[in-house]
C-alpha cells in the first residue's frame, strides 16, 4: 500500500522554534508509522519554506531519526506544482511544455479524424491539464500566461486548419471551446454555485463570506 502526496504544514514567526516544531512533529509522525508497520521514504521527502524573509532565515536542518531530509525551492502536490513563494510560475511553465510538446499531434492527426474527434483529443489531452486546478493558478498576472495563451491559440488555429495570422477568437466560437481566462471564470462560477448551495465541504466556509452576512446595503 502506497499512501503518496502526504503534506504537513507547520508555521511559526520564528524561525528557529520553526526548525524545532518541524522536527517534533515529523517524529511523531516517524513514531506512528513504525508503530502502525508502515515505512516512510526518506529520500523522496522534501520540506519547503513559503513565504519566509531570506534575511530571517539561517540554515535549516531537518531530520526524522538519522535521516536528513532534504530542502526544495519547489513540489509537486496533489499534481500541482507549488513554489516557495507561491507565484503558480513553475506550475504555469509545465503546463507550457505540455502543450508544446501536444502541438505536433495534432498538426498530424488533424488530416486524418474528424473534427468531432479530434475536440476529443483535445479535451484528453489539453483542457484536462488546463481545466485541473485553474481556480489555484488561473488568477495570476495577464502577462504570465501570455505564453500559454499564444500556445493555446496555436493548437486551436491547428484544429481548424487556419494560418497563424487569423482571428482566434471566431475559431473558438466555432469549435464551441474556451479560452483559458473562460475556463477559469467557468470553474469559479461552479465552485460558487457549489458554495451556495452548500456543496462543498465546510472548510470553505471560513474562506469566502457572503455579503449579506457584512452589510445590507442595496447593489
């Protein structure tokens, strides 16, 4: 039995009791798996520090029993790509090599499918990547997915057999696709509708807050 993408978080202001709590808790942890007959692999464990002043922080060493645990500036959780400073960036870039690396599928399967078959491939191999978690990572800067858009554009101009100087915008109207500042306006609006009609777990709801529990005022 494997029990993969395992995370604990641990915040403190002071780095030093951080480094202290850290180590604690893991060996708690180390404890209950022994004692429950389960092992940890030390060398695929990694810790992170989010959101820390380098000024503040010295040198950091973590250990369960012997084994010393190393550090990453990045990790890839529940298959999204988080960074020490939470930016989405190396999250973003991967997706960039995905599609890229899906830009000669379909320049060569596109004379041989139909287009019904081919929007099939594309929603196997391209929306499910950027549909994934786009609530997370979808908000960042225009200018951080310009790139993922240019590339986007690329493959739908690919689907409908366009030149690479046409109108992007009807060929999506045209295949009945989105872009992805649609995909993720889409996801948001169905997480909301999820939120409102209680839906989602309650861990939500100490994150968003309706308005008319703030004010009353009219729109």
């Amino acid at each position: 039995m494997f029990a993969d993408d395992t995370l604990l978080t641990i915040s403190s202001n002071n780095p030093q009791q951080l480094n202290t709590l850290a180590n604690a808790e893991l060996q708690k942890i180390d404890n209950w798996m022994r004692i429950n007959k389960l092992s940890l692999n030390y060398k695929k464990t990694t810790f992170m520090i989010i959101k820390c002043d380098p000024k503040q922080v010295t040198k950091f060493s973590i250990n369960i029993g012997n084994n010393q645990i190393a550090r990453t500036n990045c990790t890839k959780y529940l298959g999204v790509i988080l960074d020490d400073k939470m930016s989405c960036y190396q999250h973003i870039t991967n997706l960039e090599d995905k599609l890229a690396r899906r830009l000669g599928i379909f320049y060569m399967t596109r004379h041989y499918l139909t287009p019904s078959a081919l929007k099939s491939v594309y929603f196997c191999l391209v929306y499910s990547h950027l549909q994934y978690a786009i609530g997370a990572w979808g908000s960042v800067p225009k200018t951080t997915l310009n790139h993922l858009n240019v590339l986007h554009n690329i493959l739908i101009r690919a689907m409908n057999f366009a030149s690479y100087r046409s109108n992007v915008t009807p060929l999506y109207h045209q295949s009945n696709l989105l872009k992805i500042n649609d995909i993720y306006h889409l996801e948001i609006a169905k997480m909301m509708h999820c939120l409102n009609n209680g839906k989602v777990p309650q861990t939500f709801d100490d994150y968003i807050v309706p308005v008319t529990s703030v004010h009353t005022h009219p729109w």
